[in-house]
C-alpha cells in the first residue's frame, strides 16, 4: 500500500487492459448497513462458519492533550495510536449484522504503532479452531523507540460466544524494520495447514536496504510458511534475532520439512551457509505484497506486489518462486540509479529463472496495488472465476482472467482506498474494505 494523494488517471487500453464492463452490470454496495469501521485494512473468515467475518482495525491516531498547534502555528502530529482493534461481524446467514469487537493490540513488551503504513495489519483464524482453539495477527511495534513488525499467536477463550483472550499473547517472530512503509503484513492458512506471512522489502525506496536479493538476512521481502502446529518431522527454524523462543530455547513453532530453501546451496548466485538461510521462506524476491490470497477452488496463490514508481504487478505465487526485486519491477528492468524511469524508458527484462508476473499496469491506470481474490459466488456470472483487485491511489477495481494463455484485465467499479478483500462467507461474495470506514460488497446491478 502507497499513500498517495488521490488523481485523476486517464484509462488505457494497453498492457492487457480491455474495455470496461458496461457500468449496469457491476456495482458496490455497503455490505452491512449501519455499521462502520475505523481504517479496516482486511477480512477474515472464521473457519466453518457462514455466519461470521472479522475486519480488522489498522489502528486510529489517539486523542492529544496538547494543544492542535505549537507556538509556531503548526498543527501537531498526534503522538500515540489506539491500538489496531479486530472488529466480528455476525448474522451474515439473516442479514441482521451485529459489531463486536474481539481484541484490541497491547503489546506487553513495547509500544503499538499505526503511524503509516504499519498498525494492525493481518489476522487468521487457525482453520481447526474448534480444537487448537488459536489466532495470529501480524502488528507494528516500538520496543526501546526501535521500529518492529510481529507476528503473534493469541488463544481463543471461548467459541460460543467467540472471545479471544487478550492477556494470552505469544509472539512468534519480532522482525526489528529499518523504515516504517513496505510491511506486507497478510495471513492466510492455506490449505495444506500452515500459515503463509507476507513481509516487504524493509521500506525506503529501490531496495534501499537491500533485503530483497537474500533468503538468509531476515524476514523480508517474501512470503512465508510456517508450521504453528510443530508437526512431527517438522525442523526447527535456523536462529535468528526475530525468532522468539521459550526459557528452553525452543522456537514456538517449526518449519514445514518440504520448505523449499531447506537444503539450499546458494541463492541469485551466491554461496549459503546453512544455518543462515530463512528456511520459512516460500517465495521471495518481492517488494512489498500488500494482500495474496488463496483461491477457494484451486489453491492457487495470487499476490498484488506494490511497484516502485513505475509498474503494479500481479503475481501468482509458487513454492520456491523468486519475483525477481529490486533486478525486475513487472515485466522490466530495474534501474537503481534511475527509478524514476525519466531518464529513459525501462527496457523488458530478459528470460531468467526470476517469475515474471502475471500482469502488470502503469501510472495511466494507477499507483499502488492492493490484492484481491477470485470471485467464487454465484450472483454476478460476469464475473466467475475472474480475480477482482484494486487499486489503492486511482480506485479501479479490475477484473482479471486468463484468456488463451493471456490474462487479460476489465475496469469493473471505482472505489478509492481499498486495502483489502475478503469474502461474505454465507454466499460467496467479494467485499472490499476501505480506509474511508466502510465495508462493502460487489453485487451485480
């Protein structure tokens, strides 16, 4: 996600782009009436249930005691954030929604941080909750002033009513972050049980800190698999500084065995230590992936990636798949001393063992992408089977669907400030939430 301030952008018919769906078939409606959210950046289902979603809250900038100018006249900058809250929405199966909130973040160890880009930024529910009875979040923190993103585990306190018990928290994984922008910051459980963590580059532009090009310096830059279930013939992960461990040195949670850097040599033709490599990792080479999401009929993982100032991608993500950042920016060439681009037009990236995208778009259509999810429903036929995103900057939301071994993208709607989809898990329907404070859903008009 990049803040930006909101232009007009003129639509174009290039880069796989076609017309737009005639503006009678697809529309945006609130998804529950009546009910607002504050800064909802994703959504989350309750695994087995069709009647109840969880919207999470990025976290709001808290209330001043000093006066809203300083002796200069400048207007202050509030100093401390409500922590990043996840908000329950029920009564899906009757439309009778109620709001209720479940948690709110309060690290014992450190101070929350929504400033930004960071704040309350993923939530997942564990899939066998019934018996684990867990969820994980991914949140930004200040420990000792220093920047962090984590990822904890919190225990379920009771699922009739659902309560999750806030004094139960467990870190995972305490990342310290050179730059408060690029934190990726989705879960998802995909369906093989493990949890899949996006992280971006560290912040900065271009790679500044030059994390993208590695698998052994820390969580960067990628996606992430891990095993919450530290299932038998599972290894532990190599040691790390951002690897949380109990009083026995114990790691709470180990590596899925067929990871696929576990055993690596070298990466992007550089020698590997073994006990240095970030065997969590899954795909890498990515710059800031600001929402990925598990198709519901195939498994597929697709992934909107956030350009730096030239192109938008899609990816779809593989196990051991390298996505080619800072080398690559979409399909092109990334040139670090010009990242702009005004100096003269990216060429094409060559063939290489990097996995180009899927799609990408440019400036004329928008400036920072947010990942979506293909539409499963079944009340808007026009567009089955096809991956609804968005972006954040222009407002497009596009549809995207391969045509004869081409993805080819169609304008559906305009809302701005979307940061995340989800699903209305009681008839299969795309919802969108907004940074406005709203949530709602894409019917057909």
């Amino acid at each position: 996600m990049r803040s930006c301030p909101i232009i007009a952008l003129l639509f174009s018919l290039s880069l796989g782009i076609s017309a737009p769906l005639p503006q009678d078939v697809v529309g945006l409606e609130p998804a529950f009436p009546e009910i607002t959210f504050s800064l909802p950046v994703a959504i989350a289902p309750l695994p087995g249930s069709k009647d109840i979603v969880f919207v999470v809250e990025k976290g709001d900038p808290a209330p001043s005691t000093a006066p809203d100018k300083s002796a200069d006249g400048k207007k202050q900058k509030p100093t401390a954030f409500f922590g990043g809250k996840v908000q329950m929405v029920t009564g899906l199966s009757s439309g009778k929604y109620n709001k209720q909130q479940v948690l709110q973040i309060s690290p014992r160890d450190g101070k929350f941080e929504a400033g930004g880009e960071c704040g309350l930024l993923g939530f997942a529910v564990h899939p066998r909750v019934a018996d684990v009875k867990q969820v994980f979040v991914y949140y930004s923190l200040k420990i000792d002033g220093k920047l962090h993103q984590r990822v904890s585990r919190y225990s379920v306190s009771s699922l009739e009513p659902f309560a999750i018990d806030a004094a139960s928290e467990q870190p995972l994984i305490t990342q310290l972050d050179p730059a408060g922008n690029h934190n990726g910051g989705d879960l998802h459980f995909g369906r093989d049980g493990y949890l899949y963590i996006s992280c971006g580059d560290g912040g900065g532009g271009g790679d500044t800190f030059n994390n993208a090009s590695f698998i052994d310096k820390g969580f960067h830059a990628g996606v992430f698999r891990i095993d919450v279930d530290k299932k038998a013939g599972n290894p532990a992960p190599n040691p790390h500084p951002s690897v949380i461990t109990d009083v026995q040195g114990a790691a709470f949670y180990s590596v899925p065995s067929d990871n696929p850097f576990i055993g690596a040599t070298s990466h992007r033709g550089r020698p590997l230590e073994a006990k240095s490599i970030r065997t969590e990792t899954w795909a890498t080479g990515l710059r800031n992936p600001w929402r990925f999401s598990f198709d519901p009929k195939t498994g597929t993982c697709f992934a909107g990636d956030v350009g730096q100032n030239l192109f938008e991608e899609i990816d779809i993500l593989v196990s051991g798949g390298d996505y080619g950042w800072h080398d690559v920016e979409g399909y092109h060439v990334f040139n670090q001393k010009d990242p702009s681009g005004k100096k003269a037009p990216p060429a094409l990236a060559e063939a290489s063992a990097f996995k180009a995208p899927i799609h990408e778009y440019d400036r004329k259509l928008g400036n920072s992408v947010t990942g979506g999810v293909v539409y499963r429903g079944d009340r808007v036929p026009a567009i089955d089977g096809a991956y609804v995103f968005a972006d954040f900057v222009s407002g497009r939301i596009f549809a995207l669907r391969e045509n004869s071994g081409k993805w080819e993208s169609q304008q559906l709607a305009l809302e701005h400030t979307i940061a995340g989809f989800g699903y209305d898990v009681s008839n299969g329907d795309v919802l969108v939430a907004t940074l406005s404070g709203q949530v709602k859903r894409i019917i057909k008009k």
